[in-house]
C-alpha cells in the first residue's frame, strides 16, 4: 500500500537554543571567568610589583595606585581573553570525554556541528566584544595609565618624604631629610640640600610643612640656618632666618604615549607601516578567540594514555607558539621583512590549518572532505 506523506513530514523544528547548548555554554562561562581570574591576578601582580617600586621612590601617589591596579586589570583581562576560552573549551570537554558525556552525544546523533554549535553560542559574541575591548578599551586604559603616571611624575618632588630617611629628587638636584613627622604633617628637624647653577645650598631647620599657595608649591621651614656657596672656594653665605620658603617647581613634560595607547581612529587613518602592525594586534585578540576555539574542539579528545587533560600540554604549545608567531609577525611587519598582509592572515591561516588537521584526525578525512563538499556545493 503507497502512503502520499504530507510535504514537510519529519521536518521537525529544531529549537535555536537546545539544552546541550544551554549546559556548555554554561559551563564554559564558569570555566572561563575562573581561568581568566587566575591569569589575570598573576600578570597584574607582577606588573603592579613594579608601580610599588615607583610609589615606594614617590614617583607615584598612593591616590593613583588603585586606578592604576584596575587600568591595568583591563589591559590584561583583554590580552589574556584568547587564552583563557582556550583553556577553558579545552577544561570543559575534556571533562565531558572522560564523564562519558560526548559518548552519549555522540549516540543521540551528535557530531562535531553540535559541540561547535554549543562553544560558538559563547564564543562568538564573546569575539565580537573582545573587538570592542581589543579596539577602544584597552587603549584608552592604556593612554590613561600613562597619563596618571606622567602627572604623578611631575609633581613627585615631595612624595614619598619619610621619617628617619634621605629622599632624593629632580635628579639629585633635592635632597630632604626628616627626623620626624607628626599626624598633621608638620615635620621637625628638616635637612634641605638644594643645587643651582653651581651653587649647593645646604639648609638645616628645626621645622617644616608643604603649602600650596597662589604661584605654587612651597617647603615652608621654621627656624633655622642656610649656607650657600660652590664646592672647593670660600666663597659662601651664611644666614640665619624665622622663617625661609623653598619654591618646589612643577616639572613640565610632554606625555609620550606607547603605540598600545593610540586611538584605533589614529591607526586606521595612517600609513605608518607601525601603525599597520599595531592595528593587527589588536585585532589578533578576536580573531585568536575564534580560531583557537576552533582547535580546542578536536583537541579535547582524551588521549587513551593522556590521563584527564591529556591534551593540555599539547595546549599550552600551541597557544605559546601562536602568541610568540603573532608577536614576530608584527616585528617583521614593522621591519618591512613581510608585507603587511602577510602579518595579518599568515599566522592565522596556519592556526587555521592545525585546527583542520586536528580535525581531519579526530574523525578522519573522508569525513572533511564530505563536509567540505557539502558546504561548497551550497
């Protein structure tokens, strides 16, 4: 007996998103924020070692040091970004090999479509912020970092004055010492060395505070004695004063911005071969989230003899690699070793390339072939 079917019978509707997508995505949002807080902390701290250093000289406020933490927690969450889907698609399947749970994806009539459907619902709008953060975020924290470090260091010269220690400024041109320093800042038994021109003035007073009046900042000292005159004659003054008023001038310096603090509208508009090679960096970031995701499906696979994270290590190669690649690319392109759309597509295209491999190793090249087919024959 001949059936007539309706048309578009076992046509079903297939939801835009499933609960294999929901559980992934979920899972790899977890995993991802945890990876990214740990690399995070442990670049920012060892870059804010160093802005420690210079507060501890009085090269930067104490007031500026929390703005400069967070500026410097942007900048870093967003180098940082490819690296942490990476290891984060690369943690959540291979939890989902060794639970058994791609077996039973795998028996339901999933493939290799259904986990990139799952990744990519986080992954790409994550690249399409990443751009936005990559192009305007992290530059603009980068320019105000700099920005907040050059105010700091202009008006250093009184930061950083300690009880009981010498404080060196303006190039040696400053000396201060302080025996002691009460809770308003008033401080007692001040030592001043002052150089000029060739004169060095030495300054010994029995108290002194920092004002800040109309024509400028001022070391107001109190009761004390000033000899000036130059090294080797006898040529010098001797003067006892009440009162005597240090004149502590604002330096005046022109703020230089790294390449990473440039506007992107700057960039697009130049064509400094340096300026090409920066604004491919930039765009590294999104593009690295994009095609390292793709590599970490099939590389997720457990090794029989790999232990729960087999491929981890195989990871980590690949991701040091492609970054120290992206990293040479833009020296080259910089030194017009390459041309300048090799810098851009040449590491990507092979990160590309190792993500089809992998692929084609995971379930075969006939396999590829037929899929490649199927999408070119559409």
């Amino acid at each position: 007996m001949e059936v007539n079917w309706p048309e578009g019978y076992k046509v079903g509707r297939r939801k835009m998103v499933t609960v294999l997508d929901k559980m992934i995505a979920q899972d790899l949002l977890k995993t991802l924020l945890a990876v990214l807080t740990v690399i995070v902390v442990i670049i920012v701290s060892r870059k804010f070692i160093r802005i420690l250093d210079k507060a501890i000289e009085g090269q930067v406020s104490n007031e500026t040091l929390l703005s400069i933490l967070g500026l410097k927690t942007i900048v870093a969450g967003v180098t940082f970004l490819p690296a942490a889907i990476f290891m984060a698609v690369l943690m959540v399947l291979g939890r989902m090999y060794r639970d058994q749970e791609m077996s039973a994806v795998s028996s339901a009539g999933g493939g290799a479509g259904t986990i990139y459907r799952a990744v990519f619902l986080l992954v790409f709008p994550l690249s399409v912020l990443a751009t936005g953060l990559s192009m305007y975020t992290a530059p603009w924290a980068e320019s105000r970092t700099t920005q907040l470090m050059h105010q700091d260091e202009e008006s250093a010269d009184l930061r950083g004055i300690g009880a009981g220690k010498f404080s060196e400024y303006s190039q040696g041109d400053l000396v201060f010492y302080v025996e002691k320093i009460d809770a308003d800042k008033k401080m007692h038994e001040v030592f001043v060395q002052t150089r000029q021109h060739g004169n060095v003035g030495i300054i010994n007073a029995e108290a002194g505070r920092v004002e800040n009046l109309a024509d400028g900042r001022y070391m107001i000292l109190e009761n004390g004695e000033r000899i000036q005159g130059q090294p080797g004659t006898l040529n010098y003054v001797i003067e006892k004063f009440v009162e005597y008023a240090v004149r502590m001038d604002t330096k005046e310096t022109a703020v230089n911005f790294d390449r990473e603090a440039v506007a992107v509208d700057a960039l697009l508009g130049s064509n400094q071969i340096v300026d090409v090679a920066e604004l491919q960096r930039r765009f590294s970031v999104p593009l690295g989230i994009l095609l390292l995701s793709f590599i970490a499906v099939p590389l997720a696979q457990l090794s029989p003899r790999g232990g729960v994270y087999g491929n981890m290590l195989v990871g980590f190669l690949i991701y040091f690699s492609y970054g120290n690649l992206i990293r040479v690319s833009q020296s080259w392109v910089m030194n017009e070793t390459i041309p300048s759309w090799l810098g851009v597509f040449g590491v990507n295209f092979l990160l590309l390339l190792t993500g089809g491999v992998l692929l084609a190793r995971l379930y075969g090249w006939q396999w590829l072939m037929i899929k490649v087919r199927e999408k070119v024959a559409r």
